[in-house]
C-alpha cells in the first residue's frame, strides 16, 4: 500500500502543475493513476488528490470540480453523470477507535455513488456509504449513512457518541 500511495502522490503533483490546457499531459497522468484511460467525457479540474487511483471507477460524463480529494484505497465507483463541486472529500479507509488498534491496521468500505448524483461543495463522504441515483449532496454535508435514491441530504453529523481518558 505504501509504495502505492508514494507513487499516487508523485504523479498528482506532477498532475497539479501541468498548464490547464494540457490536455494530452493530463490525459496521460490520470491513465497512469487510474490504470487505464479516462471515460469519454470525463472532466476532471486540477488541482486533484488521490492516495491510490487504481481503485476509483467513474463513468461517462462525470465532472469532478478544483481540489477534490479521493482517498480510494477500498474503492470509489461514481456512476454515469456524477457532478462533484470543489473541495468535496471521499474517504474509503480509517482508522480504529480503540487506541491499541488504531495503531496496527485500517477500517473501512467502498463508496458507491449512483447516476446523476450532484455533490455540493465542501461536502464530505464516508467510508461504506452508498448515494443513490438522482441524489442531491448539500454543500458541507458529512455523509456517513447510505442515501437513498432522490434523496437530498444536508447538514453535519457530528455528535459525542463514547468516551474515554
């Protein structure tokens, strides 16, 4: 996994510095960080984040705003007609509560976004969640449940659920 994400953070930073209008340039470090080469009509806007790439699956006409983050490593699937305004965070892997074990291995689940799913800005997803079609992200929103189809959702989640010294 290490070697992965050294070599996912090389090639987005050279990703993140190329002209705007280098589109073969472009063209070429998103196949290397994705394994293959992007699906038609794809937009993606630089500056772009990824710790591994090979596990993030998108298909025909998504369009991915400025500074997004894709934390893929247990996989991210965003269907046909996906918008992703800037900033917007996917998280597929974490670390454990308990403090002994959060020191020796990850938690985590895919991300499974359906089609024509708009995302705001801000707006953060977690491990395991699924969005279905036709959904509606609002800017800012932690999503930390599965959406249902045509479903808007908004707001944080946050909340104290255990303690300990």
């Amino acid at each position: 996994m290490s070697e992965r994400v050294l070599e996912a953070t090389r090639l987005t930073s050279l990703l993140n510095v190329l002209p705007f209008d280098d589109d073969a340039g472009k063209a070429e470090l998103f196949e290397q960080l994705l394994g293959r080469p992007l699906p038609p009509r794809v937009t993606i806007y630089p500056p772009f984040f990824t710790d591994h790439g090979l596990h993030l699956e998108l298909g025909e006409r998504v369009f991915v705003n400025q500074s997004c983050t894709f934390l893929d490593y247990a996989g991210i699937r965003l269907g046909e007609r996906v918008m992703v305004a800037p900033k917007v965070t996917f998280i597929t892997v974490g670390h454990p509560v308990d403090v002994d074990d959060r020191r020796v291995w990850l938690t985590g689940g895919p991300i499974d976004v359906g089609e024509n799913v708009w995302i705001g800005a801000g707006a953060t997803i977690l491990p395991g969640v699924s969005i279905g079609r036709d959904s509606v992200i609002a800017a800012g929103s932690v999503v930390a449940e599965d959406v249902p189809a045509g479903t808007l959702v908004a707001g944080p989640k946050a909340s104290v659920r255990r303690r300990w010294e």
